[in-house]
C-alpha cells in the first residue's frame, strides 16, 4: 500500500498514501482513529528534529475522526479523503487559533472564528486537520528558517533547509508527519520547499484556489495548494478543494474542473519542451542534472525560450516588495522591533520603490503574459529547474550562482518567480538524487493542472521521480 | 549629512512615510532597496505601448 518504504514505520498507517489511507478507512480496514492517533504519535516523535508544527490539533483531530468513523459506521460515503491527516502552514485560518504567519506580531490576534476556505473543504471531503505549520516571517522568505519559532528542518539532512516560506509543509510532508499538506506560493514557496524536501507540490493557475480566510503577502501574486508524497495525493487533494469562492475577489468563477480520474489517461500526445536560456543559467550541477533525467523521461528535446524571464523575475521582485511593504506598513510603524530583521529591512525597503516601477512592472506583467501564452500554442509542457541548488545549509546566508555571490535568501526562487509571476499552474516534481533531492517544475498553460498533474504522475509511474523516504531522521 | 546619496533618499521617504530606520538597520534597508532600484531599472527600461493595460486591471 505505501509507496515508499519508510525506516521509521511503527503504526500500519505510517507511509501510506492519502489514496490508501482513505480507501483504507471507507472499507473499514482501517479507523479514522487508528490513523489519526498515528499522525499524531509520528508528530510527537520526529517533529522534535523537524520543527514543522508550531500547534497541534490533536483534539479536534480525534474528534473529527470520531465523526468520520460514525459516519462510515451509519453507512454514509465518508468523502474522497476519509480519515486522511493533513496540516496547514500557520497564514490558514484555524478555527480558535490566532493566525501568526509567522511573525511574533499577528500572536496578539484573536483567534480566528472561522476556518479557511480549503480547511473546509478538506474536511468537507473527509481530511483530518492535525495542525499549523511553521513557516518564513509573513511570508517573504525561501528558507524555512523562522527567528521566533526556529527552523523547519530538512527531513533527509536537519542541518539543511527545508525552503521557504511553507519551510512546514515541505518538512511535515518530506517527513513522512502528513501525507498532505497545504501551504501558500507568492513567488515559489509551494515549489521551493518541495524541491528541498523532494516532494510534490502543486501551485494551481492563479485564482483557481479560494485564499479566503488566509493571511495575505502580495495580492497580486498570492497562490494556494498543496504538497503531497505522490501525483495522485496532489490531485485528491487539489480536487477537494477547488470551486468559487466570492470570499476571495481574485477567485475564478469556473466549474469544479476534476483531475484524480483523468491521471490515468497518460501523457500521449502532449508536447513537452525544455525552458531554456534564463532557466539554463545560475543553477548548479544537480539542478541541470534533474531538469536533464525528467526531460529523457519524457521525450523531450525542444527548447523553448520564456521572453524576457530575467526582467520578469524583476517585476515579480517589484511588485512583491512593494505590497508586502504596503501590507504591512503601519505594523512597521509601530512595531518594527518585533519583526525579523532581515525581513523588516526588506519591507522597509521595499516602502521605498518610487510607484512608478511598480505601475511599469504591472504593464510589464500584461505584457510577459501574452508573449508566453504563444508558446502554449505550439507546446504543453514546459519543463524547468525548481531551485538553482539543493537544499543549503541552514544559516548559510550567500551562495555563488554563475560566479556572482548573491543572497540565498532571496534568490533562491529565481527560476519559480517567473512563471508565478503570470499565474500559470505548476507541479514541483522531486527527483530523488544523493545525498539531496531536488525538484523540476512541469509548467503548464493557464488553468491546464490536469496536464501538469498527469506529467507528474506518468514521470512517477515511470520512475522518474518519487518522493524518497526521509533520510535524515 | 548623510555619507551615501541614497541615505539621503531614505531619510526623506522614512520622514514622509512616518517610518523609523535606525542607524543599525540603515546599511540592510540600503543593500535591499539597492537591489529593487536595480530590478526596478531593468523593468523601467523596457519599453512598452502606451496602450498597455497593467495586469491589475479591476473588472467589474
């Protein structure tokens, strides 16, 4: 039933699959219970490395599962992820808790009357809410390292990263805590933690996924998702989730477009190119070697070039700092000493961007948008490097990328900001190299997360990728 | 006076906006305001149409 042996097995549910755990539980093989107190046992003995999980729900988790299971017991259809535990990086909205995002500041918070949107229907679908997720300071991070809370760890080597800023998703998930976990993606936070922790993560088209009752950093570019251990786990979830929402403005009004059933169907027919120029430069051995072995996976042998990237990565830059800035202005005001200080200094900064840049970056967006849909006419699928690296060490603050000493810290997502920059749907697949995993993104076409979901999982079925067991704990 | 053009830049704004930098942070708040002013020069120079709609563009 599990699709990765896991060194650490203890309960029978350990290292099983959302997709198992959830036909496990409908067919009465398996409790809601059993499952649950299994998360929770996993949490209270690995997280004490990991640092993932900044709360833990354990008793409405066990309430919940007691309802799933009383359900299942009265014969009613107990959802397409019965029983299965899942945890949020700490920007959701969690019924009772205050919603720190990371930050010191946002403790002083009421707790939250509500849950988030995706909370809900995660649940709605049977999932299991365990807890929140430890996470960069507001956001604006590609670490995972966190001054108040510490570090999220990596989970196949604890002195490296886990990447940022959902550092708990990517440690939880890699871990083997969760089978799913939901966390937020601005400018790669989805797809940098999933490169780090050699998971799968997907950040939908913008707007697919409602952000109602989550803690915001840009507007203009915020994305929600999830990160799972599998292609199929992506979709169930990604499946459960989707829907309008007039809760959050940018939301789409299209229908409930399913993927879980359509996973099967292959990758026949569909073009696949390898991103090339901006995305060949500033990367390391690994990174080309991954972008290299998806790409034979698959066939592919076509280059294309993304317009203008670099200037891309630069508007992407522009915009997130200046509504970060502005988002969190008047905190900076009044409490600048509570923030982090490398990300106070960057909000600071970033107040003082003339808004003439960032009115040219949003026309420079417009125009970035149209000139990679051409390529769209021609291709499906575009394969490009997750990260630059694989995971660095934690507290390693610069890194040489193409012979230029640059901060790790905000350039570690230089090949994710310019597809998030114009919304369009990726899955992080990881590549399981030694020592370290790494992650390829399989970009595709606006509101075309079938294709990337079912890319992922035929390069799973084919061995291509997996998400290795964790090694570093 | 302050010793770097730009010290002069953010005393003004940090005074407009009713923001405080101390002298401790000021070497940091100028490293990353350097780097966005670089960025913002490569989007600046781009020419574009001046028909081009922002991509924020509200519909109602």
């Amino acid at each position: 039933m599990s699709t990765q042996p896991d060194a650490g097995k203890t309960a029978p549910s350990d290292g099983m699959s959302a997709s198992d755990i959830a036909l496990a539980v409908a067919a009465r093989k398996l409790s809601a219970v059993e499952i649950t107190e299994a998360a929770l046992a996993r949490i209270n003995k690995r997280d004490t490395v990991l640092n993932s999980f900044t709360d833990v729900t354990a008793e409405r988790a066990r309430a919940r599962a007691r309802e799933i299971d009383a359900a299942i017991a009265a014969g009613k259809h107990a959802g397409p992820l019965a029983g299965v535990p899942f945890a949020v990086k700490n920007l959701f909205d969690v019924k009772g808790l205050s919603t720190r995002a990371g930050s010191k500041i946002n403790r002083d918070l009421p707790p939250a009357p509500r849950d988030a949107m995706l909370i809900e229907r995660m649940e709605t679908a049977g999932a299991v809410l365990v807890g929140a997720l430890n996470m960069g300071e507001y956001a604006y991070d590609f670490t995972g390292e966190n001054v108040h809370d510490g570090p999220s760890r990596n989970p196949h080597d604890p002195t490296r990263m886990s990447g940022g800023s959902s550092g708990g998703s990517g440690s939880a998930v890699g871990g083997g805590l969760v089978p799913i976990a939901l966390g937020s993606d601005t400018n790669g936070s989805i797809r940098v933690p999933s490169s780090f922790c050699g998971i799968f993560g997907l950040k939908p088209t913008y707007g697919r996924l409602s952000r109602a009752r989550s803690y915001p950093f840009v507007a203009s570019l915020d994305h929600l998702g999830p990160f799972a251990r599998t292609a199929r786990d992506l979709a169930l979830a990604y499946d459960a989730m989707q829907g309008p929402d007039p809760d959050d403005a940018a939301c789409t009004t299209r229908p409930v477009e399913p993927v879980a059933d359509l996973l099967a169907q292959g990758i026949g027919g569909l073009k696949v190119a390898i991103a090339g120029d901006y995305f060949r430069k500033n990367v390391f051995p690994e990174a080309q070697e991954a972008v290299a072995h998806v790409a034979k996976a698959l066939g592919a042998t076509e280059t294309v070039v993304l317009p203008e990237a670099a200037r891309a990565r630069a508007a992407a830059y522009i915009i997130t700092t200046t509504e970060g800035a502005s988002l969190h202005l008047d905190r900076l005001r009044k409490r600048p000493q509570d923030f982090d200080p490398a990300v106070r200094d960057r909000f600071i900064a970033g107040a003082m961007v003339p808004a003439v840049l960032v009115d040219r970056a949003q026309k420079f967006r417009r125009w970035y948008r149209a000139r990679v849909l051409e390529l769209f006419r021609s291709v499906d699928v575009i394969v490009a490097p997750a990260t630059p690296c694989v995971a660095p060490k934690l507290g390693q603050a610069t890194f040489t990328l193409d012979g230029v000493e640059l901060p790790v810290r905000a350039n570690v997502g230089i090949h994710t900001q310019p597809i998030s920059f114009i919304g369009l749907p990726v899955v992080a697949v990881p590549v399981p190299l030694q020592p370290m995993p790494i992650g390829v993104q399989i970009i595709a076409a606006p509101w075309r997360e079938d294709i990337a979901l079912r890319v992922a999982h035929a390069l799973e079925k084919m061995g291509a990728v997996a998400a290795p067991s964790p090694r570093g704990i | 006076m302050a010793a770097d053009p730009l010290d002069d830049y953010i005393d003004s704004v940090a005074m407009a906006l009713g923001l405080t930098v101390e002298e401790g942070w000021r070497p940091a708040v100028r490293a990353n305001l350097e780097v966005s002013l670089r960025l913002g020069r490569m989007v600046d120079e781009f020419t574009l149409p001046d028909e081009t709609e922002p991509a924020s563009v509200y519909s109602a």
